[in-house]
C-alpha cells in the first residue's frame, strides 16, 4: 500500500501561481489529513496527467469507477434504499390490507424491523419487487425524491442525502477536474441514485451503473410509457460489476473504489493492468461513522482486506485517521 | 413532416464572422442538399441551442440517439456484422472438421450464402454464437479489426467503413459541435461496433448500446478475465431500444434517428416529449446505394414511414435528393 509521494511534491513545488487556487493545500482536498492515502491520489492522479511520461493516460481512458453504499455515504445499520422500502410498505399499506397478516409485511408494518430484515433473500425480494416495480420509472423516482426529502436516519438525525461523504465528494470533484470521467458502480438500484446522486456527486444519470429490475415499454393512444418490471435485469455486485462495467462503459477503469468484498472483482480487474489503483473505504470510526468490517452483514470487507494488505497498487483509506471531516 | 425553415434563415443571417466557419454553408452540412431535411436539421439545433427561448434544452438533456446498420452505413444485401461472421466461419472451419457436413456452416464453407441466410433464426445465431462467443472481448474486437482492414463488400469494392454516410457523419459533428451527446442504439453487436464506430463516428464506446451476449469473468492467478458468453444478454430492437436507452442512459433522448421499423419504437418515445424530434433515413437511392423499404428482410421500414408522414415531428430523409454524397 505504500505510494512513492516524491512525485506529489514535486508536482506541488512546479505548480505555478495561475493553478494554485485548484490544486494545492490548504484547498486540495481539504477534509483529507496529509498522509499515505491523500498521497495515493495525487500522486495517482498526478501520474496519469502528467504529459510524455509513460505513466500518462489518455483523457478518453480516464475512467474511474466508486462504489456507493458505504464508499460514497453510509451503508449503516443498512442500506437507505431499504430504509426507502419499508417506509414506502408503511405509506402503501392502505392500499394493501392483505400485508397486515402476511410476512414480512406485517413485520414492517408492527415496527419489527429486525424480524423483517430476518426474513431472509426471499422476503427482502417481496419488500423490494411491492415497492420498487408496477410504476413509471419517473413516479418512482418522484416518490424517492419526496422520500429524501423528509426522512431522517435514526442515528445521527440527518437527511440520507447529507450521510454522504465530504471527502469522497472532494476526490470526486478533483478526478472531475483532472478530466476523469466518474462513475457509479454500486450493488443499489439504479433508478433509486439518479433520483438523487446527480446532485449530490456530479455524476450524471448516464455514468450511474447498478442493480436493475427489467423495464417494459408500452405504447398506446400516442402514450409513451415505461414501467418498472417485477423481474431481475441485473444484479450489480461482485463479478456483476466487472460485467456491467464491460457492458455498459466498454472499457476496463484505471481507479476503482469501493469498500467491501463486492467490490473486490472490480478492483482485482481494474488494477490488472499499468498505472491502475484501487482504494477500499475502511470503516474505522465508531464514533463519527460506523466500525466495521470482516464480520459485518452489510459491507463485508474480509478477502479484500488481505488483498490490500499485500499490494501495492491498492490503498487502505482509514476513515478514522485520514479523514478531517467524515460528513 | 413540414418544419418552419425561417428560424435557420434567421440563424444564418444573423451569424457574427468569428463562427461562419463553423456553422454557414458552404461549410454547414455540406453534403445535404438545402431542403426540408437539413432544414430540419439546423431548425431543431437551432432551437434547442438558442439561450433563454422556450425551445432551450440544457446541454445535459442533449441527447441523441442513432441506429447504425442502415442509418449510419449501409445494411444491404446483409448487415456487415454478418459478413463478418460468414467469413470468420470459413477462417475457423480447419479447427472444426465438423462444420463441413453440418448445416448451417457446411453452406457457408460450400459458398452457398443464400442457404446459409436461409437457414432461419436458429441457423444464423448457430454461426453468430460459434464466432462471437468463447473469447476474450479483446480478442474478438482484434478479429474485428483485422477483418475491416482487408474485407470488402461485394458490390462497392470498398472497405466495410467506407460505408458509411458522409452526411450522417456531417450530422453527427454538427450536433457534437453543439454539445450533444450522440448515442449509437443499434441491433448491431455492442462489441462488434466498439470496434471501429469510436474511430468512424467521433463517438466513445461508452456511448454506443447494442444487442450483446452474456459476459463471464474470472480471476485465475491474478489473471483477470472477461470473456463472450454463448448466451444473450439483450438484444437491442424495437422496445428493446427503448429499455437499452432507459437502463443504460437514464435519459429520454431529444433527438432519435432511425431507418426502419426496428427504429419506430425510440422514435416514438423520444417524440413523446416537447421540443423532440425524430428523423428516418430512407433508401432511394438504387443507384449510389440502395433501394428499399416496405418489402425489404433487411431493414424493413413499413409502419415507421406511415406514421412520418402523419407527424410534424418525424422527418424523412430522402437519400436520393438530400444528399449530395453518400459515402
């Protein structure tokens, strides 16, 4: 994991004056404490920008992929996307007077969080499919808008929208800057980010990759309609990432970023080639985030772990010591 | 079809000198011919470019959404993807003895490429799985290019790439050069186009959705793997074009240009919206390309050209009169 810093030094000694404001401290990636990680990206950065050096990347080949859930916001106690889904169950429960007695429904609805997450893959997939399929793809995302807009996250009383992660949103708008093109590779449901990580992370709809129901397309009197399918497209984890990203972008990433073992195909695949890197997020804040990482349900980091610890294109970020701010 | 041409004039009567170069004719779209088409053209630009008019699109809602076989270059007698293939059988034929008394590849080693084509669906997803599939994508797209650089179409003599429409070309920059983001959304093999449509059409292959078999990844010995699957992923057609653009871009393009029915449902949803538009390239042209339409196996272009003729928004693109050139 350790990166040579020589090159970021010099890279910050040659800056002239016009280019200060942009990429030196106090204003380069503020919320990041000097150190190994901070180091990584510029250094990474630095080398694939820097002109007739062979560790420079064409701007066309300068695609980084991240991770969402517990890479770019908090993932914890478990995803917001199914924070959204049992507060939906709850709204939608009128309409469904059958859900009172029918697992794991009536969980949701008797305030048994627990038992309903227990409810396992198959009881999940009914809260997801009752709650994610049946509608346009717009009055979903309208419904997730409406959502973000009022809820608040049990633990630290705050929007979904502001667990997001301040200097992650720094390293994104740096790469941005130093014209990388930034994706989204997440395991979430599409449709359920570009309701709202546009806004938040200058990502647009387009360069957002992740798990998909099926969509159906109708036509009728002159009315265009698509609608969201109760069956599996894709489900964005693990080898799935190295495949959408084939899929949909075409080209292999120089970064990827990520957090847990899902993400590990895409960075043992994005860092098999030269000047690549792949950073994991490590939860080790109790205090300001959450601590977690071989034996956690949500965000599983084990295999990836060792994997970092023994390369060294691959670059622990210790949230506890290399983050100034977390949120 | 009609569109109001008075804004284009009024466009180029007020242009400064410092942008002549870049939008006037004879510089402008210099293989169409003035008329309704390119008037077409430079009207919805126009409009969609002009600052605070209601007719203003933000460059990121310029969406443009292209077919390729027909659209972009020609289609006939069969699409190039399948000349490509009939060739890779016979190049592959010495590993596979058994290709010689087996229909369908037995027809195509004997040169009788009517009986292969007419072998149905079965016997032509026989020889696309057999030379698409059990690769690496780079290995298939290296086949690809060492096939174009030698392979010409029967009837022109030319390069498979010189097939291409130089006005469509034209278009393609045009927009481009007014900050759309131009998509390829094509029957054709996402792989298959990636291989050459960055270099033909100015556009990334991020940009480019096609039909596409199922990917596999494996990691061996930190040897990283994506190789084509003989299964299907997608096959991008008729609705299918629309749930591709759906799930892939995430966005309803403004802008969708076809040739055949396969186009008719993307054109209807991008009309479905204000200040859209949708074009068809029609084949007239028996002479410097191809003539065909209602009756054609390749390109069938029957209920699509009804409704352009009903619809203010639909325009036709007459190749024999509009276009100066077409290759």
């Amino acid at each position: 994991m350790k990166k040579i810093t020589l090159l970021s030094v010099a890279i910050l000694s040659s800056l002239s004056f016009s280019s200060f404001a942009k990429d030196c401290a106090p204003n380069l990636l503020p919320s990041w404490k000097d150190g190994e990680s901070k180091s990584a990206i510029v250094d990474f950065v630095g080398q694939a920008t820097k002109a007739e050096s062979d560790t420079f990347v064409a701007v066309q080949d300068r695609i980084a992929v991240f991770d969402n859930d517990g890479t770019l916001w908090s993932e914890k106690p478990y995803y917001s996307q199914l924070a959204f889904a049992l507060d939906r169950v709850k709204e939608m429960a009128p309409e469904h007077p059958e859900w009172k007695t029918e697992a794991p429904f009536k969980f949701v609805l008797e305030g048994d969080i627990e038992s309903a997450l227990g409810s396992g893959e198959e009881g999940l997939l009914k809260i997801i499919m009752a709650t994610h399929s049946g509608m346009t793809v717009e009055q979903y995302q309208q419904d997730v808008k409406q959502w973000l807009a009022v809820a608040k996250d049990e633990r630290f009383n705050k929007a979904y929208t502001d667990l997001t992660y301040q200097p992650m949103k720094e390293m994104l708008t740096y790469l941005q800057d130093h014209d990388f093109k930034t994706y989204i590779v997440s395991g979430g449901g599409v449709d359920f980010m570009r309701a709202w990580a546009p806004q938040a992370y200058n990502i647009p709809p387009e360069q957002i990759i992740g798990s998909a129901l099926k969509y159906n397309y109708s036509y009728n009197d002159g009315k265009s309609t698509v609608t969201k399918d109760s069956s599996i497209l894709t489900i964005d984890d693990k080898a799935g990432k190295v495949t959408n990203i084939q899929h949909i972008i075409g080209k292999k990433p120089i970064l990827a970023v990520g957090n847990s073992d899902g993400d590990q195909a895409m960075m043992q695949w994005a860092t098999s080639q030269p000047n690549s890197m792949a950073m994991i997020v490590h939860h080790t804040d109790a205090e300001r985030e959450w601590k977690y990482d071989r034996e956690s349900h949500v965000g599983k980091l084990d295999n990836a772990l060792d994997e970092a610890s023994s390369r060294d294109d691959w670059t622990l970020i210790d949230m506890k010591s290399d983050w100034c701010e977390v949120y």
